[in-house]
C-alpha cells in the first residue's frame, strides 16, 4: 500500500477525506495553540496518524493503541494498550482524541462503555474528549446518548465551528463530538 510505503520512509500519509481535513486543518491547530492544552492523548493509531505528534509541536502528546504492531505508527511516547485500561496509565490529561476508533475495533457495547468511562477518569476537570465516530449502525456500538459516562461530561462548543458536535460529508457520516469534563469533577 502506497500511504505504508509513504509512512516507512518518512513522509506525511494523510488521507485525502473530509473528516481527516478538518481534524487536521482545524481540530489539531485548535489545540496546538491553545495553552491550556498542553498534554494531548491520542488513541489509535495506522500509517496516516504518524505525522500527528509533529503537528501538535511541542505539546506532550502521547498515543495508544492496543496493537503492538501498530506502535511503529505512533507517537516517540507510545503506550500499548486497550482504550478501557487508559486511566491505568494516565491522569490529569488536557485532550484525549479517540477518532475513527468506535467502530472500528472498539465494536462491543460493553468495552466501548468501559473505555468511555476511563478516559473520563484520565482527563482532568475541564479537560475534552473528542470523539470520531461514524453515524451508521454498522460502524457504532451503540447510540452516544445512551452512554453513562458521556452523561458526566458536559458539550463543548469547539470555537472554531461553534457547535459540540459536527458531521462530515463522507461515506460514513462521520461526525466529531467534543465534550468537557466539569471543571467541578474530580
């Protein structure tokens, strides 16, 4: 495959889609220049995702992924494992960005609502969770709504697009949701 290819001699491999544009054209410098987002999470790794960590700068950026072998597309500070276990190795986290992993792996019901659940526990209070989904039925565990832990989390109106949540043109509808721990949360 060409974008691998790209990727294991060094060179950018972005895709080429509407949701990967604006998470790379708009998410990513959101937070890059935010100064209150300096330690930065992000979950899920592939041959497309290897120039995050230079997009972000000098921020503490971090990935994780339950793959071993797909370490080698992630972050100089990589953690290998499941999105459930993430409150293992983290707290006090400013960003945590799971996109194109609901779906897309994370398929059980039961450990997407583990892993939504601990990444609550790793952020800190006022910290975001971005999520990625695609809005199909065949690519969602289950419908966010009935999430326990997102019900703990608050929307947050990402000032670039001015909503909480935003859905892409593309095949999957897929679609970004940003949420905000309380700040009043422990």
């Amino acid at each position: 495959m060409i974008g691998t290819l790209r990727s294991r001699l060094g060179l950018d491999s972005p895709l080429k889609t509407d949701d990967r544009r604006l998470l790379e054209g708009v998410i990513i410098p959101f937070f890059k220049e935010a100064a209150q987002t300096q330690r930065i999470l992000f979950v899920g790794c592939d041959f497309y995702t290897t120039h995050y960590e230079r997009l972000f700068g000098e921020k503490e950026y971090w990935t994780l992924d339950k793959d071993a072998g797909r370490a080698k597309y992630g972050a100089r500070r990589h953690v290998i494992a499941a999105l459930a276990e993430v409150d293992r190795h983290f707290s006090a986290l400013d960003l945590i960005l799971v996109n194109g992993v609901l779906g897309w792996g994370l398929d059980d019901p039961v450990e997407a609502e583990a892993s939504l659940a601990a990444s609550v526990r790793a952020l800190r209070p006022g910290g975001i969770l971005l999520l990625g989904w695609n809005d199909t039925p065949e690519r969602l565990p289950f419908p966010l709504g009935e999430s326990q832990s997102l019900k703990g989390l608050e929307p947050y109106l990402f000032p670039p697009l001015g909503v909480s949540q935003h859905g892409t043109a593309t095949a999957n509808r897929h679609t970004f949701s940003f949420y905000r721990k309380p700040a009043s949360a422990a």
